[in-house]
C-alpha cells in the first residue's frame, strides 16, 4: 500500500484504546487538548509524550510526531 504525503504529514494521537491521525502540526500541546479532551475523553492531568518522550504544553507539534495521552497508573475516572 502506498502512503500519501497526507497521510506522511498527519500526527498519530493515541489514548488508550484510541487511536486517530490527524493534521496537527504548527499547533502547540495547550491548543491541541481542548480539540481532543472531548473526542477522546482525555482527563486533562494526563501526561503527554511525543514520540516517546515527555513534554510541555508549549510544545509545538512536527509533521508525524506521534502524541501519547498517558493517565497515572490506579487513576480511574473522575477524582470527587
């Protein structure tokens, strides 16, 4: 299968069992969040990782990075 240059320039975002790709690149962490917290259900004290790494909010998304929301190991749901 060919990959287009699209698909070559597209992020992978993971959490969980999800999975999507998506044009994120130019977009800083802190602006990405609010687009997938809700598509996702991410909780907003997830730690964020780019290919494999950690980083900050303001962190600005390349072209096929790979974005992994992790939640802490025993956090279940939302904290009263």
């Amino acid at each position: 299968m060919e990959t287009t240059a699209t698909e070559a320039q597209a992020t992978r975002v993971v959490y969980g069992v999800n999975d999507l790709e998506v044009d994120l690149a130019g977009r800083r962490i802190a602006a990405v969040y609010p687009v997938l917290e809700q598509v996702l259900n991410i909780p907003r004290e997830a730690k964020v990782t780019v290919n494999g790494g950690s980083v900050d909010d303001d962190y600005v998304v390349r072209p096929g990075d790979e974005i992994e929301f992790l939640k802490n190991a025993g956090v279940k749901g939302h904290q009263a």
